[in-house]
C-alpha cells in the first residue's frame, strides 16, 4: 500500500509505504527526511499523531488514506 500526499509545507510529495511482502514500512516527508517502521502498526500510530489533514493540498486523501489505514487494521486482525 503507498500514498503519496500533496502537503502545503514543500515541493516533494508525502511518500507513506506499507509493503508487508518486503518487510518496508516508512514515510518520506515533504522536506525528504523521513521515518522508518519496525512495523505497520507503529507507523500508522506516528502518522496518526503527526500528520493533520490541514497540512495537505487534498485534505480527502488524507482521509482516504486513514479509511484504508483503518481497514489494513482491521484484515490484520483477521475480521475481514
């Protein structure tokens, strides 16, 4: 699963992966630093406590993109 986010604070796209085949869970900020995770569920956790859907250009993906969040965590709990 990848997003890539217009946010309002640079030129470069929000890039969020979450490659479960590949073990790759990790987010290229705007400014290209970025943030890697030992799992999924950290890495929705620090989205969910650092990201706004004001920061970005199309607040719906954000949305979008927490609706599929919320949807990965349920499958992985094994409910779908």
């Amino acid at each position: 699963m990848e997003f890539s986010l217009d946010s309002f604070d640079g030129a470069l796209p929000v890039e969020i992966t979450i490659d479960d085949d590949n073990g790759r869970y990790m987010i290229r900020k705007s400014d290209t630093s970025g943030e890697f995770f030992n799992s999924p569920k950290e890495l929705i956790q620090w989205v969910k406590a650092h990201f706004r859907e004001e920061e970005f250009c199309q607040p719906n993906e954000f949305r979008g993109m927490l609706s599929r969040f919320a949807e990965y965590e349920i499958s992985e709990q094994g409910y779908l």
